[in-house]
C-alpha cells in the first residue's frame, strides 16, 4: 500500500503539467521524453523542403515546425543534414522524385496523399505529396499524427484517400450567437463583428478541421433565418470563406425556403414560380461572386414548422431540384433534409421520412443529396439504423450523425459517440445482400454513386476548451476521421485522440480507452434500455421524462413512444403494429419482427412486450429492465474510478474538469434509474429486484422538476 501511494506521488510530479485549458484540442504536440523516438524523428525531419508557393503549403510549413519544435524541441533542427523532408503536391515536384513515387498518384483521389520515404543521392527523403495541396495538408497532419502517437517513421508507404466526398460539420447557429442544441456556450461565429473583426479562433477551426479531413461547414442553423442571404451577411459569410480556404473547407448555408418572400420581396415562395426561380438564380449567382467554391444549400423543409414546397402543393423533388437548378452552373450541391414528420400521420413517426422519400428515387437531380439522421426518430442513445438506407438506389443519401449531445446528458455527460456511428455504419441493410452495409450506402460503393457525403451536427461554442467538456472534443475528432474513412474502428480512433490530447503512456491509454468504448453502453443503460426512446423531458431534453403525455401533437410525448400499460412496455411496429420493420430488406425485418432473433437492445423499439415476459437470460423484462438501469450507474461509478486512477497522466485543469463532469454524470444517471424505475413500476406492479438501489426519492419528487433555463433550446 505504502509503495503504492509513493508511486503515485512520484508520478504526480514527474508526469503532471498543471493548466491546460484544452484549447489545443488534439493538436498538443507535447514534447517527446524518450531520447531514442526523439533522435530517430529529429534525424528524419531535421530539413524541410516545401515545394509551392500557396497558402495552403505556407500553412502546412508552419504546422510542421509549430508541431516538430514542440515534440521535439526547439533546437531539433541542427541534429543531421543527410535527410530532407519534402512536401508539395505533384506538379511542383522534381523529376527525380516524381520518379521514385512511379504510379502512386494513381492511387489516390484529388484529396489524398502519399507519404513514401527512399534514399535518393545519399539521402534518406521523406516525401508527402498529393494531386492538390489540400491533399499535401491532410499528409503533413497525418505525418505529425505519426509522431504524435508515436510510431515509427523509419519506413514510410501510406497512400490514402477519403472515402467520402463531403465531409460536414453542421452548425445549428443562430444569428443571434445562440446554438440550437448547443452545450458549449455561444456561436462562435462573432456575427455582429464580423467581417472587419477575424477572430483567430476562425483559423483554429480550420485547422482543426482540417487535421482530421473536414472539408465544408454549414454556417447558420438548419431552422434558418433568411437573413443569412443578404449582402450585409454575405459580407460575413464571405469574410469566414477566405479564412477557410486554404484549410481545404468549403463554405455552406442553410436556405430559407420561405426567403423569395421574407428577404427578396415576392408574395411566394413556389418552386414553380418564374419570379421564384430567378430570384434563387440571381441569389446563387451573387454568392458564387463573392465565393467562388461555396458549396451549396442545406435545407430543412416541411418540418417541425420550416417552411418548404409542400406550402405550394409542391413535393420534396420540386424543391430540391428548384434550388439544384440554380446552383448547377457552379458544381454547387443541394443537401435536402429527410427529417420530417407530420402530426396528421399519427400511425407511426418512424415511418414517415421513408414513406415520404422513398417514392421519389431517381427523380432529384444529379447535385442533390438526401441528408438523412442515422435513426428513424431522432438521435436517440440507442437506435437501430434508418430504413432509408440503402433504399433508395438512384439517389445520394447522405448520413447526418449528432455530434452534440442533445439526447445523450448533454455536455455534461462523458460519452464516446464514434462507438455509436462504429455500431451503425456496420449495420447490414441487406439490400444487396450480406454485407450491404450502412458505410457503403454512405461511400457510394454499394450503389455506385458519384456525389457522396456525411454530415455531423457540430458540438462547438466559443467555450475554452470548444466542446465544454474536453472528453468530447474525440467526438469532433471522431466524427472526422470516420467521414474520412468510415470503416475505420473506434477503438483506434479513441487511442490516437487519447495519445494525440494526453498522453502516450500505456497506464493511461489502456484505462481510458476501455472506459470510453463502454460510455455508449452505459448511456443506454441509464436512459433507454432495451430499445426505450424519446422519453427525455420536454423541450431540452434534458433529464427523464417518461410521464409526459399532455403536448399538443401525439408523437411529442414520450408515452407515445413507450406506450406502457399494465400488459406490458414497448412499441409494436411489426406486423401486428405499425408495420414498420416492412421497411426494411426482408432478412432485417425478419429478424425484428421474430422475438426469438431481435437483439435485447432493439426489443422495445420493436415490440410490446409483457412485464413478466421471460427474456434470453431467463429473467422477466421487468427485472432486466431494473437491473439495466442499475448496471448503467454502476458503469458511471467505473468511469469515475477510471478516472481517479490516471489522475498522474494529465494536468491539473482538464483532469477536474472531467472529474467534476463524471460526479455530475453519476448524480444524473441514478436521477434517470430512480425516475424511470418508479414511473415504470406503476403499470409493472412488480419490486424492484433486490440489487437495485432504493429510489432516493418520490416519483412526485422527480415528476415536480423544472428547468426553465436548461440551455440549447
Ligand atoms: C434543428 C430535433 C431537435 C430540433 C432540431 C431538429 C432537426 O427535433 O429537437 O432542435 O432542429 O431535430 O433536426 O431539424
């Protein structure tokens, strides 16, 4: 025990720094201490040769040096002079090295890039190269990731490209610098200063963005204001346009449907009105003017309130293809949102976005991609995959994960989201047969589509550290790196941003990343075992909420989620219910429909299933359900012990911040178990098993909070 403790205290002062606020995200490039990795990348880099003159390649200069003085140490340079690290996109290469790259470039597409080391003239040479030099960018950030997590760079063959053509973030930014669903403070785009007043945190997000392969963001809030279209924000969109080009990233907005007559002063907005039409032609061109690679549209039409063509008696086609029509001359793009749900179709919400969709395949033209969420309801802790993937075989569909956090505990809550997007990009449509995954709905390959693309609803604010919670910068981190590459696997995803944001040490990472990969689980056991959704609070979403039954429209409430009575809990959308698992391939549905084949945690998503209905363990759902909600907690326990254990690996600052996060994250976890288990408990009738813990208060306790400002509404 003694020996114990002093090796803590000994590591505390060896390996602790005291004030990080963050900030840097994953680009900390912290100073290496082992001399033998030190000297082996100090003689490999010690002579940087860049060849063009772009800012993207003055960029990639000083992220090289910005990275290497600090891994490595200021004065690293002096260290040999038989090795050169050079880095340029193709056509500005020498004919000697363009020669011993052969047919490399084959491989790669326009944003790609080869990092090859060989000895050339009694040189080692590092080479990154790319047909572009946003590709070169993207090889100089993946160099210094292979510093950064330490592996060797002694013999260098990597060629990689992107699987997906549009990489997103979505910002849900208001022009009043709130965040619709936002957890991390305000906008950090600083409209009212804007364009004159470029603060610097505009590059760093660029540059962030382009270390893990974001190459687009959509600005302003899918509810959009039409305002966004004027000239005077123009200016401001055009101003954050310069600074993220050379970063390689393209600037979107959401279009107003409704904006012909809000801002253009039309007295419609129909899609088949002439005056309409010009007036989009006139408004793209006027934007191409000022940013000549904007990228295009996004749009929410026809939901929750948005205006849309539906307005006119017109259909989604009509709209996109309207919008599309005027940004063809430009190669811009048009990315219509599959979110909507009408409160006339009380049969079933999941339903509705196939239903409504799927019909007009083939019909949108070639510039429009349908964004669709990653669920059929809404970014729940747990749901199975969106039937519309890989439904519709003649059309882009784009996959819009969350990254923030508005279901899942919001910024307080610690949890991995890359497992959850692992777990649905793997999903098997069957569409093509086995092995028609969700990923090759998204990368094209399963369909042969040309235009593909991926978008994450932004967890960024303008609080220090971004994402008001440094463990869920990896969400950003991780979103990126598998719009890049979407079958890449989330437990090396979580071990380069552990070894990239703290530490390279395996006492750490080991631990860590182990408590990561089950924070999605945990999530789910404390909110929404067993296919449980939508049963989170009112309006923020913000803590449980399973008795809410009095809003306006039937698919607001949570009971009309749960749809528990004294028989049982759950949602029949098989065949004797709301027939929804008709939507997917038939081996899928099969295995739904079939109690026998569904997976524990897609059950009541599926079903309505009888309190004392024995599950696959033997035991009834209810006391499953008891003790799910009991495991959930305790697996919040194991993450704050995980955490008090590596307190010697990371500063001061970002250790209790995530200290005090995870106490918050436990406290909300047993007000979820408590709250849920005593709602539940009136129509099961049945004790609560004995290893669950006593409720620590009344359900009228729970039923009675209330909190007018939890914030991102
Ligand atoms: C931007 C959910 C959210 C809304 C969001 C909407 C959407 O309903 O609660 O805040 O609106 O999804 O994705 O359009």
């Amino acid at each position: 025990m003694l020996k114990k403790l002093v090796l803590f205290v000994v590591l505390l002062f060896c390996l602790k720094s005291f004030a990080n606020d963050g900030y840097k995200l994953w680009l900390q490039y912290d100073y290496i201490k082992n001399e033998n990795l030190r000297s082996e990348y100090q003689a490999a880099t010690s002579n940087l040769m860049s060849f063009g003159t772009s800012e993207t390649i003055k960029i990639a200069l000083k992220e090289l040096e910005l990275g290497l003085n600090g891994m490595l140490g200021s004065g690293y340079k002096s260290a040999s002079n038989n090795s050169v690290l050079i880095f340029g996109n193709k056509t500005n290469l020498s004919d000697d090295i363009l020669q011993k790259l052969g047919n490399s470039f084959t491989e790669i597409n326009d944003e790609g890039y080869i990092i090859t080391s060989f000895f050339l003239k009694e040189k080692n040479h590092i080479v990154i190269s790319g047909k572009t030099d946003a590709g070169v960018l993207y090889g100089v950030f993946n160099f210094l990731k292979h510093i950064q997590t330490q592996k060797s760079i002694k013999t260098l063959n990597i060629k990689d490209s992107p699987k997906i053509d549009i990489r997103v973030l979505n910002h849900w930014d208001n022009l009043d610098r709130t965040v619709e669903r936002g957890y991390s403070g305000f906008s950090i785009w600083d409209w009212h200063r804007l364009p004159d007043y470029l603060d610097p945190r505009y590059t760093d997000y660029a540059r962030a963005n382009a270390s893990i392969g974001i190459n687009g963001t959509v600005l302003n809030n899918v509810n959009a204001n039409a305002l966004i279209l004027t000239p005077q924000y123009l200016d401001k969109v055009e101003a954050l346009a310069n600074v993220f080009r050379p970063y390689g990233i393209k600037v979107y907005l959401t279009a107003r449907f409704s904006a012909p007559i809000e801002i253009g002063g039309l007295e419609t907005a129909d899609p088949y009105n002439k005056d309409v039409i010009q007036w989009w032609a006139e408004k793209t061109k006027e934007i191409y003017e000022r940013i000549p690679d904007f990228g295009g549209y996004l749009v929410k039409a026809n939901s929750e309130g948005q205006p849309g063509p539906q307005n006119y008696d017109r259909n989604h086609v009509d709209g996109a293809n309207m919008l599309a029509t005027a940004l063809e001359p430009y190669n811009g793009v048009v990315m219509w949102r599959a979110f909507v749900y009408s409160e006339h179709d009380v049969t079933d919400r999941a339903k509705q976005a196939y239903s409504e969709f799927v019909p007009y395949d083939g019909q949108f033209k070639d510039n429009v991609l349908v964004q669709v969420k990653n669920g059929p309801i809404d970014f729940q802790p747990h749901e199975p995959f969106h039937p519309m993937f890989g439904a519709m075989p003649k059309t882009p569909l784009m996959m819009e994960f969350q990254i923030t956090q508005e279901y899942l505990g919001q910024s307080t809550h610690s949890i991995y989201l890359p497992k959850q997007y692992e777990e649905i990009l793997n999903s098997d449509t069957y569409r093509k047969g086995k092995g028609s995954t969700v990923a090759k709905v998204i990368d094209g390959s399963l369909h042969d589509k040309k235009l593909t693309g991926i978008a994450g609803v932004s967890n960024i604010g303008n609080d220090m550290n971004w994402t008001g919670n440094p463990m869920l910068q990896a969400n950003w981190y991780g979103y990126g790196r598998l719009a890049w590459n979407p079958y890449l696997s989330a437990e090396d995803i979580a071990e380069d941003w552990l070894r990239s944001t703290f530490s390279n040490d395996k006492r750490f990472i080991e631990p860590v990343k182990k408590m990561m990969m089950t924070t999605t689980e945990a999530v789910v056991n404390y909110m929404t075992p067993f296919g449980l959704h939508h049963i989170m609070a009112t309006g923020h979403h913000y803590g449980p909420g399973p008795w809410v039954s009095n809003l306006s429209r039937p698919e607001w409430n949570p009971v009309y989620y749960h749809k528990a009575d004294s028989l049982g809990v759950g949602f029949d959308r098989t065949p004797t219910g709301s027939h929804a698992t008709e939507q997917y391939a038939p081996e899928v549905a099969k295995k739904f429909n079939d109690l026998k084949s569904i997976s524990d945690e897609d059950l009541l998503w599926f079903h309505h299933v009888a309190w004392d209905y024995k599950m696959k363990n033997g035991k009834t759902l209810w006391n499953n359900m008891a003790l799910k909600y009991q495991e959930g907690v305790d697996q919040v326990k194991q993450m704050m012990e995980t955490w008090e254990n590596i307190e010697p690996f990371v500063d001061e600052q970002r250790y209790n911040n995530i200290k005090m996060l995870l106490e918050i994250q436990y406290k909300e976890a047993k007000w979820w178990r408590d709250a849920c288990l005593l709602y539940f408990q009136e129509y099961s009738n049945m004790p609560l098993p004995e290893s669950v813990e006593k409720p620590s208060q009344t359900l009228d306790y729970f039923q009675s909070l209330s909190f007018p400002f939890a914030p991102g509404n």
